[in-house]
C-alpha cells in the first residue's frame, strides 16, 4: 500500500515536472531572437528555467573554495525558485488584483448609481 501512494507521489511529481519543463522551453522560446542580456535575464530570473527542478551549474575554473561551492549549489536552487515567480505567482497575483478592481469599480459605480437616483 504504502509502495503504491510513493509510486502514485512520483508519478504526479514527474507530470508537475514536464508540465513545468515545457512551459519553461515555450518561454524560453519567446526570447531566441533577443540579444544575449535578455536571454540571460529570461533564463535567470524571467521564467525560462524549469522550476520544479535543480539545475546544474557547471564550475568554470579549477578548484572551488568552500565559500564558491556553496554559492554555486544555493545558485542551483535559486534560480529554479526565482523563475517560479514570473510563471505562477505574479500571473496569480495579477488575476487577484485584477478582481480586486474589478470589484472596487463595480462599487464606486453602484455608488455613484445610487446617489444619482437617489439624491441626499
């Protein structure tokens, strides 16, 4: 039993995973024509880094001290963090706010609607 809700978690997180992969190479893919600082900003913190995974930051020169490898490996899982944000918390973010107004607008109107026809 319990083997079957581990194999089930798995399963689930591995379809998170490619949902989130290819949502990543489709924003990624946004930015292929742009010059080379944007496309680094596009992966590094705009969305077009996988999320739900660890990347791998390859070392560039001769032996790490102590202090580099742990910038590198917090690096690994920062940037999958930082390119959730414009993926799914400011489009959720957005969606909230966009109510939020719409409701405060449907107020003020319904204000101004009530004062006209009914003056004080």
């Amino acid at each position: 039993m319990r083997q079957q809700i581990m194999n089930g978690l798995r399963k689930a997180g591995d379809g998170i995973r490619n949902i989130d992969s290819a949502y990543s190479a489709k924003i990624g893919n946004m930015y292929k024509d742009a010059n080379p600082a944007v496309q680094t900003a596009a992966y590094t913190v705009g969305g077009a880094t996988p999320s739900f995974q660890k990347i791998d930051i390859d070392r560039v020169y001769g032996p790490e001290t102590m202090p580099q490898r742990v910038g590198r490996e917090a690096m690994e899982y920062a940037i999958p963090i930082a390119n959730a944000v414009p993926k799914y918390v400011l489009p959720a973010a957005g969606v909230t706010l966009a109510g939020s107004a719409l409701i405060d607008l449907a107020n003020q109107i319904g204000q101004q609607t009530q004062s006209t026809v009914m003056p004080e």
